[in-house]
C-alpha cells in the first residue's frame, strides 16, 4: 500500500511532468509554424489567417519577437476573460455549461474540503484503532486519516453521520441552483436563436409500405391528411453507399489536380507530369494537369450514372424521411404526438440539426433497433468483466505488502527505495490510464450500432456506457479487488466470519490507489490535453507530406472538439470519489479540488482557442449529469452504512437510512420541474417565436429556408462554387413556384440568399463572431449581440494564403 512517501513521490512526478507541458505549451504556442495547432478555431471562424511569407525566412517559422516569452504564460488570464455570454456565441451552449460542471465541482468541494479537513481529520486521527490492527492488517499513515481508525461501537460515528447529513443537503442545495440556472439558459438560447432548420423538421422513422405508392406518396398523403394546415414538404433518405465511394475517389483526383496546377502556376515554365503505371513508377509519361482532368470528366460520367441509378431505384429510398412544417409549433405538435393507432408506425423526433444527422443509421431497419441495443447491451456486460482482468492486475500493482507477505522471493526487488514508491505511487493510476486509453473508441462503436441517427444521442450513449464501466470496474472493481490483494494474508488465514470486518475496515484504505490516479489522470493528464502533442506531430508529418494544397492545410488542422464520451464520465468519476470519501478518507478531497480548477482553466483555453464544436444540443447532457451526481450520494450513503454495519455501530446506522429517501424524493423533483426543459419544447414559446416571425419577416419563403436543410449527401457536389450554383438554383426554382402559388414576383433571385453557404461552413447555425474589435475580449456588449476577436498575434504578422 502507497504510504505518504509513495503518494510524495507520485506528486513531484505528476507535478513536474504538468509543469513540463504547460512550459512545452507556453513555448509552442507563439511560435508561427505551430499557429494552426494551437489557435483552430480563430481560423475556422475567420478571425485569424496563416502567417506571413514575407520578411525573414526564419520569421515565418519561430518567433523572434524575445518580448512574448517574458510574458508566455498570458494564456492563463486571457482564458478567463471572456464572459460566459460571450462565450455562448463564440462556441455554443453546450461548451459554456460543460464548463459550469467544473465551477459545480469547486462550489460544492471547497466548503465540504474545509469542513472535513477540520472536523474530521481530529477526530479520525485521535481514535487509535489502526495501531492495533497493524500485525493484522496491511495500514499505511494516510489510513491512519480516514474512519478506519475509529474504533467500533465509537460514539464519534455520530459526527460522521451528522457530517453526511450536512454534505449532502449542501450538494442537493447547489445541485438544484445549477438545473435552474441551466434550465434557464437553456430556454434563453433556444428563444435567442435565429431560425434554424430544426425548429420546423421532424425525424420520421418507420415509414410503412403502402402496395402501389412510393414513399414519398406515402408521406406526402399522411401529413396532408393528419396536419394538413402545418405540413410544407419533405426531404427523402437514399441508401447511396457505392456513390459515397465515387464521391471519396473524386475528392481525391481533384485534390491531386490543384496540388499539379499550384505547382504549374509557380513554374509555369514547365508543366507538371507523371507516369500512369503503377503509384506512378513505371508507364506512360503524360501531363499530369491532363490526366487528372481526364479522369476527373470519367468519375463524374460515372457518378451522375450511379446518382440516376439511385434516384430511379425506388428501393434506394429508405423508410425514413425528414419533414418539414410551416411552423415551429406545426413541427412541435408532430414531434410530441403519437401519429398513427400502432406505436411502431411514423414515429416522430425533433430532427438533429443538419451536421448533427449520423446518415449511415438512417439506413437500418427498424425492426433490427431492438435486437442490436439488446446485442449490445449483453456485449456491453461482457466487456466489464473482462476488464476485471487488467483491473486487478493494476491493483496487485498498488498492493505490494499483500505480495511480499504470499510471495517473499519477490522482497529484495521490491524493497529498492525509489523503485518500490515508483511502482505504488505512480505507476498503479498510469496503468489504469493506459488500459483505459482505447475503451471510449470502443463504446462508440458499440453505440453506434445501436442505430442511433444523431451524432450527439450517439455520445451520450457512448457516456453512458463509459460512466457505468467507470462505476463497476474502476470504483467498485478497484475496491473489490484492491482490498482481496491488500488483505489476502488477512483472508487467508482468519475465519469467514471475520471478511466482512476486514473489508468494512479496508475500503477506505483505497483512497491511496484513487489519489494516484487523480494525480496521472487529472493533473498530469489534463496538462498534456492542452499540450496537444498527438495533433501538432500529426499536422506538422500532414504538412510535410500529405498537405498539396490550401485545403487540405484545413483539413490537417484538426481542431476537434469537446470528447463528451470520454470527459463527462471521467467528471463523474471525481464526482463519484469526492462525495464517498468526504466522509470516509477527506484527504483524497484536496487532490479533487486541483483538478476541478486546473481541468476549468485549461478547458476554457481549449474551447475559445481550439474546438470546434460538431453539434449544438443546448446542453440536452445536463440531466445525466445531474442524475449521476444522484447517484453518487445514493452510492455514498449505502457505502457508509456498509461500512458503519461493519463497524458495530448498531445505534448510529438507523439514523442514515433516511438520507437515500430524502435524496431519491429531491431527484425525482429535479426531474418533474427541470427535465422537461430538456425534453420537450413548450407549443408556447413556439408559437411566440412564429408569431415574431410574422411580424419581423412577413415575406419570408420558408420553403426556400428548408430547401437544402437536410439535403442528403447524394445531391451535394464536390466543389464549392458547384454546390453554392446547386443550391440557389434550388433555392430559385422554389421561390418561382412560391411566387406563383402567391401571385407575386421578384427580381432579386439572381442572388443568393443569406442563408446558402458553401460546404465549408456549417449550415445555417454556425456560432461566428462579427467583425473584430482591436481587443480579444470586449465586455459591456449586448446580450446575445457578442463581437469578439482573434487573440493577440506574438510578433509575426499575417495575411491571406496566395
């Protein structure tokens, strides 16, 4: 077991390897070469363009301004500068409330650190028990901290339960103060935004076949009869899987033609060629700017083909369709209504905003939904146990006394100073950290199979998957078998009777394996998250090999975004420990605290500066948020009542058995008054927000608007200028029709509408700041009216890409 020593030695390495990428990050981030690593987002939103190729050659790829690296740690205090409304408009309301769950953290920790550190402390350390169980048991100083070291029947259980008590109506009291304040917010944006393609589309699933009608009759006939005064038109899904792979090939010729006309434009005395033979080694010599608009002519010969071919095959359309209505509270009505007598017929769900739509599970029956999820769920249950596997290996890795007692041979290596605080202090939360790496990408899989069809319900999913395998294998799992490790002379060598006591007595003296992996995991692991080190190797090898073309030095930037799947059940884990442990081990909580405050400041930097947000849900994972916080005072309660049980404390544990009702009672109140907010949308304000509509835009051709919403991929073309040609002809030949259905004409069709953009740009709902004042973060602006700028540049100058 790590003594204080071990967890001295695990803190000084976790401490220095943080120190270490934060200096690492400080330094490359002002450097010109690595701009785009480290500033994405600014890029994307066109706040900020590449450097300058002019000037000294060396200027274009390090700094040479010496003033910026006397002030290379800025980013600290510029990460908190911008408001949260501010912060709202520059990256999307779910990034401003995932990071109200870290300010939650320090609202609810801090006061319950102080308290338990100064009551409980005294009162664990003074009883003694652990001195005498010492030949019995393996203990270290830390447990000597914890309720262990109370003495059974001890009257001094009272201040633990009265502690629990006060701990958890603080956290109940602040847990509802942040659903309001969320809730609130969550109504704010929704009524704050502009129109949007997803207030007027439903998702309709389950189509049925009607002999003799094609799916769009079918959905045209049932919503002119079932809302015939709502509906406005419908936008069919194509199984178009062998056009997809046209389309990837042409994307890459035509990336290999800009990169051959490039390079014509800045030698144009001699034109580019290559072999035709195989990757271009042996064959025909030809012109290469020929040769590939050659085959770029064949491709599209070939995919016009294929697309005719889908669209005429009447088995290419899916039972699936996304439908469209005159109004946000026509679309509201539909969406929250069971519309046919068989509950498994035309069923209806918001639709997902446009890049929010996951196309490929459009394509899966919905017969096969229920057996995938249950497949899934049984593979789900499988995968945990499996992982018991590594998890006790990580925790035999943690116990080395329990070892050396069953296996003596194994003394003299462990006995070695430095490595055997080495191998308790730290390595036990790496190896965890390790075995964990790959576990995410797996669940998403598993999640996506289930047939979700939205991006975002998909990482919800996928968390959901992560926080019970965090529950099962890396709380309870690493107790279970830590404690079989820890004691296993113990239970070895005393009567059945007497395991449960000493398990009661050592599930506080796991504190010590879970402060390592709160230091590897949320010290040093979220000072390399910012460090960012995967993608600058990745962009800079991109770069150097890969990147022909302006595009694809987009492309290679790879900003990402928040990895809901992964962080919100690793939030939850520090949740999960620093609720259990206040009362049991408070020392673990300083540890918590850290994180909670680093992980906010570098999240923070990482979502004004780096991410770019795929989706925007209005914060739809804030109940499960909530409820796993639920869930976490329920576990904590019953583990203290388990414990107190094996401690003889037979007049104190009664008065504990209240605590689980009063919290199941406050969570399913959260969930009436709170969670419909995030469930469903009032046919009020819907009806407010069309009427508004009315008012400010009367003229407004709503079916142009929705025309290419949720257009499917099939009808998009591959360069820009053509998809921005395809759409306004679209959007024209709607307002023609329109007009004629009115009676009225226009002559503005020949410009695009505001609403059409080209592919690179996110449709109709992208958060982009206006155009930039000289300071990054301006504050007295208008609610909901932000202008924000790109952050200050470190000496180097900029200007567009020739």
């Amino acid at each position: 077991m790590a003594t204080l020593g071990d967890i001295g030695v695990s803190a000084l390495i976790n401490i220095l390897s943080a120190f270490a990428f934060l200096l690492a990050f400080a330094l490359l981030r002002i450097q010109p070469v690595n701009d785009r690593v480290y500033f994405p987002k600014w890029y994307i939103d066109g706040g900020r363009t590449s450097p300058s190729r002019g000037g000294n050659f060396m200027a274009k790829f390090v700094n040479l301004d010496f003033k910026t690296y006397l002030t290379f740690l800025n980013w600290m205090p510029q990460a908190l500068k911008m408001s949260e409304t501010q912060l709202i408009s520059h990256a999307g309301l779910d990034s401003a409330v995932f990071l109200r769950i870290y300010t939650l953290g320090l609202k609810i920790f801090v006061p319950i650190t102080v308290v338990a550190l100064v009551i409980l402390i005294p009162v664990n350390v003074s009883s003694g028990t652990l001195f005498f169980l010492r030949k019995e048991l393996v203990v270290s100083d830390i447990d000597k901290l914890s309720i262990s070291n109370v003495p059974p029947e001890s009257i001094r259980f009272f201040v633990h339960i009265g502690l629990q008590y006060l701990f958890t109506f603080w956290i109940c009291f602040m847990l509802y103060k942040e659903y309001d304040t969320v809730a609130t917010m969550r109504l704010l944006f929704l009524a704050s935004e502009r129109r949007r393609a997803e207030q007027f589309t439903v998702a309709v699933r389950n189509v049925p076949h009607i002999p003799g009608h094609s799916i769009a009759d079918s959905l045209d006939h049932f919503f002119k009869t079932n809302h015939p005064d709502t509906y406005l038109c419908h936008q069919a899904v194509y199984n178009a899987n062998k056009f997809a792979r046209l389309v990837r090939k042409r994307d890459r010729l035509q990336n290999w033609l800009d990169y051959h006309q490039l390079k014509f434009e800045r030698h144009p005395e001699k034109r580019p060629t290559k072999k035709i033979g195989f990757l271009g080694l042996w064959g025909e010599r030809v012109d290469s700017i020929d040769f590939y608009k050659q085959q770029i002519k064949e491709l599209d010969k070939q995919m016009e083909l294929e697309r005719q071919k889908v669209l005429k095959d009447s088995k290419s359309i899916l039972p699936v369709a996304f439908v469209s209505f005159k109004s946000r509270w026509g679309a509201a009505v539909c969406a929250q209504t069971q519309q046919s007598k068989n509950p498994t017929l035309w069923l209806t769900n918001w639709a997902p905003e446009p890049r929010d739509v996951y196309w490929r599970n459009l394509a899966i029956p919905f017969v096969s939904l229920t057996i995938r999820k249950t497949i899934i769920s049984i593979s789900v249950f499988a995968l945990v146990f499996f992982y018991m596997i590594p998890i006790a290996f990580v925790q035999s890795l943690a116990n080395l006394e329990g070892l050396e007692r069953v296996a003596p041979f194994l003394r003299p290596v462990i006995e070695l100073g430095f490595i055997k605080s080495f191998l308790q202090g730290f390595l036990p939360g790496l190896a965890l950290k390790i075995f964990l790496y790959i576990l995410p990408a797996i669940l998403m899989i598993m999640s996506k199979i289930e047939g979700h069809i939205a991006i975002s319900t998909l990482e919800r999913r996928a968390s959901a998957k992560y926080y019970y395998f965090m529950l099962v294998n890396v709380f309870l799992g690493s107790i279970v078998t830590g404690t079989a490790f820890q004691q296993l002379h113990s239970f070895l060598h005393q009567s059945p009777t007497q395991i449960p006591r000493t398990i009661g007595v050592s599930i506080p003296m796991k504190a010590t394996f879970f402060i390592t992996y709160i230091m590897v995991d949320g010290w040093a692991g979220i000072a390399g998250e910012i460090l960012r080190l995967k993608p600058l190797v990745i962009f800079h090898l991109k770069n150097m090999f890969l990147v022909k073309t302006e595009r694809d030095r987009e492309k290679a930037m790879d900003p990402g975004s928040v990895d809901y799947p992964e962080t919100l059940p690793s939030l939850q884990l520090y949740f999960l420990l620093g609720i259990v442990y206040a009362v049991v081990t408070p020392i673990l909580l300083p540890f918590i605290l850290v994180f909670f405050a680093f992980a906010y400041l570098v999240y923070r930097h990482q979502i004004i500066n780096v991410y770019n947000p795929q989706y925007e849900s209005g914060a739809a994972f804030w109940p499960h948020v909530h409820s796993r916080i639920i869930a976490s005072l329920l576990i904590s309660q019953l583990l203290l009542m388990g414990l107190l049980s094996t401690k003889k404390a037979a007049n104190s544990t009664p008065f504990l058995v209240i605590l689980p009702v009063l919290t199941l009672s406050f969570h399913k109140y959260c969930k009436s008054r709170f969670e419909p907010a995030f469930r469903k949308y009032p046919l009020e304000e819907a009806m407010e927000k069309d009427l508004m509509d009315r008012t400010t835009e009367p003229d407004i051709s709503l079916k142009a608007f929705l025309a290419d919403a949720y257009l499917h991929p099939i009808f998009r073309s591959f360069e820009e200028e053509e998809l921005v040609e395809v759409r306004v002809d679209k959007v024209r030949v709607d307002r023609h029709q329109t007009d004629a259905e009115n009676g009225q004409t226009r002559d503005d069709l020949t410009s695009p509408p505001p609403h059409v953009h080209q592919r690179t740009s996110p449709p109709h709902h992208s958060y982009r700041p206006a155009s930039p004042p000289h300071d990054v973060y301006q504050h007295g602006i208008p609610e909901f009216e932000y202008n924000i700028s790109s952050p200050p540049h470190y000496g180097y100058h900029y200007e567009a890409e020739p």
